[in-house]
C-alpha cells in the first residue's frame, strides 16, 4: 500500500460520524501542548553531569505536571458542575490529562538510547527538544482534522507559529526558572 500524504491529512477525524465531545478533546490538547512545552523546558537545562538523571527528570516533569493538572482541572470542573465528582467524572479527569504523561514518552527513550551508548549525551538532548517542538507543531494537523478541514497552507503557518510561540515559553520559562 502507497502512502498517499494528502489523503492521510484530510481523511475525517473518526472512523464514525458520532458527534465529538468538543470541550473533552479540547482539554486534552490543552494537556498535550502543556505537557509537551513543560517537558521540552525540563529537557532544556539537562547538562552533560546531569545526563543520567535526564530520564528522571523528564518523567518527574510530566508526573508531577500531570499530578498537578488532574488535580487542578477535578477542582474546577466541581465548581462548574457545583457537585462532587462522580467515579466516571473522575476518571474522565484522568484520561483526559494522559497526553502530559505522554509527552515525556519519546524524549524519555531518546535520551534512553543515549544513556546506552548509541548515541553522544548532547546529540540525544538535542533531537528530543527538536521531537518535542515538533510534537507541538503538529497539534495544528489534528486540529484541522478534527475541524475535517483540508491541510492548507495556513495550517502549516499555524504549525510554525505554534513552534515559534512554544519555544519562546519554554525560553522564558527556562530563563526564569532555571
């Protein structure tokens, strides 16, 4: 089978035409971009007497970011909804804060790969940052898709746009946390 890139990008977003929870999948692209941008910042300052705690510290980042948001996001949906959560509510919390976890999957490896011996410490660093930034590019593609919209010019734009406002965050973050 051809891989046919402009199908690929355009095909619908779901195998079914049921409707999209819009404001559930909007939160998990908000966990995703967040979880990739605080990933991509605690990757940033690793140095080379830091890089067999690399791994360490990026899971640390997005556990504790994910911890964080989870916690965050139940607090503010019980004062939307002026309840307790339900057990399913809860879980759904969760689910929807697993793209910050996995976010620190491919640097995590990366680095992996490094810390084995295939690859120079600050080769690995640098390709995982440059995996991140284009993670957080590419969230303008499964916008679009979602949309079932065509890929357009301007969705590349929005995909360089957001890795240029990305990696300005992750620059101030670094620079006034670090």
């Amino acid at each position: 089978m051809e891989w046919d890139l402009p199908k690929l990008f355009n095909r619908p977003a779901q195998l079914t035409d049921a409707s999209i929870d819009t404001e559930r999948v909007a939160r998990r692209i908000s966990a995703y971009i967040y979880g990739n941008i605080l990933v991509l910042a605690a990757l940033i300052p690793v140095t080379k007497a830091q890089e067999t705690v690399g791994i360490a510290i990026v899971v640390g980042a997005a556990l504790s970011t994910f911890l964080a948001h989870v916690f965050a996001e139940s607090v503010g949906q019980t004062l939307r909804l002026d309840r307790t959560l339900t057990r399913a509510e809860r879980g759904g919390e969760l689910r929807d804060g697993l793209p910050i976890l996995t976010s620190a999957v491919f640097p995590s490896v990366i680095l992996g790969i490094a810390l084995i011996g295939w690859l120079e410490p600050r080769t690995a660093q640098l390709i995982a940052e440059l995996v991140m930034i284009t993670r957080i590019a590419s969230i303008s593609y499964v916008i679009s898709r979602l949309r079932r919209e065509k890929v357009t010019s301007g969705t590349h734009w929005a995909a360089f746009g957001l890795a240029v406002v990305a990696t300005i965050i992750v620059i101030i973050k670094v620079f006034l946390t670090h």
